[in-house]
C-alpha cells in the first residue's frame, strides 16, 4: 500500500527545489511512477486553447492533444471532476493512447480556481486506482496548485 504521507512530502521537497512548472511536473511525473505500483503512464496534460496538450510525463509516447469532453482526460476538465475508471474499454469515447492501459485515474489541476490541466496515471491492472488513491493524489494536486508557478 502506498504511503501519500510521504509521497505528499516527497512533491512538496521536489516542487519547492524549483516551483516553475515544467521542472515540477516533469520530476513529479517521475516519482509517480516510480512510487507507485503496476503503473505503464504517469503524467500531466495541460490546457491550451481548448484542447489538453501533453506536458511532463513518464511511460510511452502519449496523445498529444485531446480535446476538451473527449476521453477519460477530457471528461474530467470538462465536469472539473476527478474521473476513476476500473475497465477503460467500458467507458464511451476512451482514447487508448497506449494499448496496454487498462485502468485510469484523472485530476484536474487549477490555476487561480480555474482547471488548466490534469494528472492523468494509467495502470495496465483492471481495477488499479481506488478511493485511497484519489485522495492521496488529490494531495499531490493541492500542492501543485499552491507552489506552482506557471509563467
């Protein structure tokens, strides 16, 4: 089981080393993936004239865009909601960027109470993410939209 306490720890130490976000994310990205178990894509999308545009990530080569409402992603910045999904091949309109990918989960990121990103993980387990894990990574999230800087 993953301990968030730390990992909640660990984000903070590496967003304040240097809170520009694309040094964040990008090491971010890197200790998801390396801190938690059975994943295949850990990352972030962010929004960009309407459409989530790929930024900081670990795994294979992703999607570059997604439109907004389109797909797991595009559903969660459209609702602002965080969007688990147990079988990506049940839900309508998924956009398999990697074959393997079998479960997902999506925050969104804000910038001044506005969405202008997500964290998207996608696991090749069925059932991967659970409630836990949403909380813990929603974590992760409040301190991105704290420290972060985005210009």
């Amino acid at each position: 089981m993953t301990d968030y306490e730390i990992l909640d720890q660990q984000a903070r130490e590496i967003i304040s080393a240097d809170p520009w976000y694309v040094p964040a994310l990008s090491n971010l990205s890197a200790l998801l993936m390396d801190s938690l178990p059975d994943l295949n894509w850990a990352g972030f999308y962010l929004l960009r004239n309407r459409t989530l545009v790929v930024g900081p990530f670990q795994g294979k080569p992703a999607c570059v865009h997604i439109p907004v409402g389109k797909g797991v992603c595009g559903t969660a910045i459209a609702e602002d909601r965080t969007v688990v999904v147990p079988d990506v091949h049940q839900f309508p309109g998924h956009i398999a960027c990697d074959s393997a990918s079998r479960s997902e989960i999506v925050i969104p990121l804000h910038r001044d109470g506005k969405p202008v990103g997500v964290m998207d993980i996608d696991s090749p387990k069925l059932n991967r993410f659970s409630e836990a894990d949403a909380a813990g990574l929603k974590r992760i999230v409040e301190a991105i939209e704290r420290m972060v800087v985005w210009a």
